[in-house]
C-alpha cells in the first residue's frame, strides 16, 4: 500500500464512505485510515457492519430506506470534506443478470437497479451535500462508470445498468451546477475505477483483458489520487481511474 496524499484537501478530514462493506469501499476506508491527515472517517453500510479500523465511525445505512440515510446524516455534526458513494448493483447472483437483449427486460429488475444506483445515491446528496464545508475544497463522488457514457457505448446491452448510471451521471451535473451557487469550494463528480476484482465483476472477470482487472486497494488508490487532482471547475464531470475525462 502506498502512502496516500491529499495534499489539496489539507488536514483534520472528516470523511464519509456510503457503502463500506464493499469492496472498493472497504479499500477506501482502510486507505484513508492510514493517512494522517483525516481524522474522522464514517463508514455507512446496510450491514453496519463492525470495522477494526482506526479513526472509523461504523453508520447504517440502506440505499432503499430514505430514513436510514436521513438519520445517517444526522448523526455527523462535523462538516465534510469528502463523500465517497461507493454502491452499486449489476446482477444479484440469481434471478437479476445484466440483459444481452431487450427480449430481457424484466420492469422489476429494471426498478431495482434504479433504486440502488441512482435513486439511492441522489438521497446520499440531498442529506449529506448540505453538510459539506465550505471554507475549503470538498469533494462528494459518486462511482458511475464507462458503461454510463452514451457516446462511449459501443456495444449496447446491460439496459437497466447502463441506463442506472448514465441516469447518476445526469444527476451529478445537475448537483455541479446547484451546489456551485452556494458552495464556491465545492467539487460534485462521477468516477470511473475500471474493473474491479469484487463481487459485482466476478461472473465476467474471464473476459477481462490481462491487466485490467484491479484490485480494490489499487482501485482506490487511484481513484483517491484523480481526487486530489481535482477543482472545482472539474465539477460535474465523469472521471476514469487514470485522470481520463469520460464523455457523458
């Protein structure tokens, strides 16, 4: 593990990391614990489950209960310097699978994924956008991904998922430009962190180019990195792992 810098964030940071049972999230957490420079992190996860880590506050939280997320957020006095909203869903291992076809398309499925990967992580901005400092560059981040660009797509398929994040990464330009008329200091964005060795890949990880597929550590690494990069005239953009802006 290498030594994390958020050298534009500064120090004393309080953090919050929506979904940090998973695996990008787990990273994410055990990452920023190691930095001296955060001082708080509050890690929310449907689980709650309890964390070891250092400097961690564990928080529940369900994507597809609004109060647990309102009471989440009630529950953080200190403002905040960075949001992580690291969810997401593309299959659930049985019934729920990506649709190669619109002969697939199943409503239910297709409200699902909607639920947890853009109505869940826009709740995440109305409670917690509101407690984000002011004074200093702060960042709230969501985990969209490639597959959300329309004029990346080339391959079509994966309806409800695609159409899930493209859906967040419209979201994410609209909080930019809301958020930007009251907090000058503020960074809103979608990012990108490739594919990742977790359980939401494993079904397709065997058709993963060699050395594509990461590690959640590294993952994190990287993303945390394309954060420190960023200002505010970055805002409202989809960001990839190595800095790439991706086209909406």
């Amino acid at each position: 593990m290498t030594e994390l810098k958020l050298d534009s964030l500064g120090d004393g940071l309080q953090v919050a990391v929506i979904g940090s049972s998973g695996a990008i999230g787990a990273a994410m957490v055990e990452l920023l614990a190691s930095s001296a420079q955060v001082e708080c992190i509050y890690a929310c996860s449907r689980s709650n489950k309890a964390l070891t880590v250092d400097k961690t506050v564990c928080l529940s939280m369900d994507l597809l209960d609004d109060q647990s997320i309102a009471l989440a957020a009630q529950q953080i006095t200190a403002p905040l310097n960075l949001v992580l909203v690291t969810t997401g869903i593309l299959h659930d291992g049985e019934s729920l699978k990506p649709e190669k076809s619109i002969r697939d398309f199943r409503p239910e499925h297709f409200a699902r994924i909607f639920a947890i990967n853009t109505i869940g992580p826009s709740m995440v901005a109305h409670y917690f956008l509101a407690k984000m400092a002011r004074n200093r560059k702060n960042v709230f981040a969501v985990l969209t991904g490639r597959v959300g660009s329309i004029e990346d797509n080339q391959m079509g398929g994966w309806y409800a998922y695609r159409a899930s994040k493209a859906a967040m990464n419209m979201i994410i330009k609209n909080l930019a430009i809301e958020t930007a008329r009251r907090n000058k200091s503020a960074v809103v964005v979608a990012l990108h962190p490739g594919t990742v060795a977790s359980q939401l890949s494993q079904p397709f990880q065997a058709g993963v180019p060699e050395g594509q597929l990461f590690m959640p550590t590294y993952a994190a690494e990287q993303l945390l990195a394309v954060i420190d990069r960023l200002t505010p005239q970055d805002s409202g953009y989809l960001f990839a792992w190595d800095g790439e802006k991706i086209p909406y």
